[in-house]
C-alpha cells in the first residue's frame, strides 16, 4: 500500500484551512514548531506528544562492520539516532479504532502463565 507525502507545505495549508490564520501566518507557525522540535532533539532532549508519540535520541556505540563488496572489517564510529515510538492512541487509529475496541487486553506475563 503506497501513500502520498505530507509536506511542509501540506501542513501549512491544513493549518490555514483549520485555524483561521493567514498563509503566511500559517507556515510561520508550522516552522516554529518544527525548528522547537529539531532543536530539543539536537540537544538530545526527548520530544513527547501527546496522544501521538515520542521522539527519542539514543547513543550507539562503536562497533565493527564489514564491507559487503570485500568482506573487509570497517569500525562504525559511535553516532546518536533518533527513533520514533508512537503513542497507543496512534496506533490503534493506524490499525482501525474497530479492530482495537474489539481486541481484550492483554494481561501480564506473570498472570498469563498463571502465576499469582
């Protein structure tokens, strides 16, 4: 299944068409607000909304790699990525509100392997 890109312009426009402010308001605002978000994330600060996800900066360390083409052993040097982990919330609209109302909760490993 392919989808269409959402782009900053996308989001502008949505923001014109549902809050009321001008164009050029509008892409002022939505750049605000992801400039806000690159640069906690820059400073390795974990970005949480809610009802959405959070953006998480982790560290990895250095590891050995090895080239494909020559089998050749090359060290990656340590870096930071970040990861996205969305909320319950998103999920279950991704996978269809009907789906997730009628799937039970699951219960703990403890009580599901009938400890007490």
């Amino acid at each position: 299944m392919t989808g269409r890109t959402v782009t900053r312009a996308d989001l502008c426009e949505a923001v014109y068409q549902k809050v009321g402010l001008s164009r050029t308001e509008s892409a002022s605002l939505v750049e605000m607000v992801l400039a806000e978000i690159g640069d906690c994330l820059e400073r390795g600060e974990t970005v949480k909304l809610s009802s959405f996800g959070s953006f998480v900066v982790r560290g990895k360390g250095q590891r050995v790699g090895r080239n494909p083409k020559s089998g050749q052993e090359v060290p990656i040097p340590p870096r930071r990525v970040m990861v996205f982990k969305p909320s319950n919330i998103l999920k279950d609209r991704i996978n269809g509100a009907a789906g997730a109302a009628a799937k039970p909760k699951s219960r703990s490993k403890a009580k599901a392997n009938g400890a007490a």
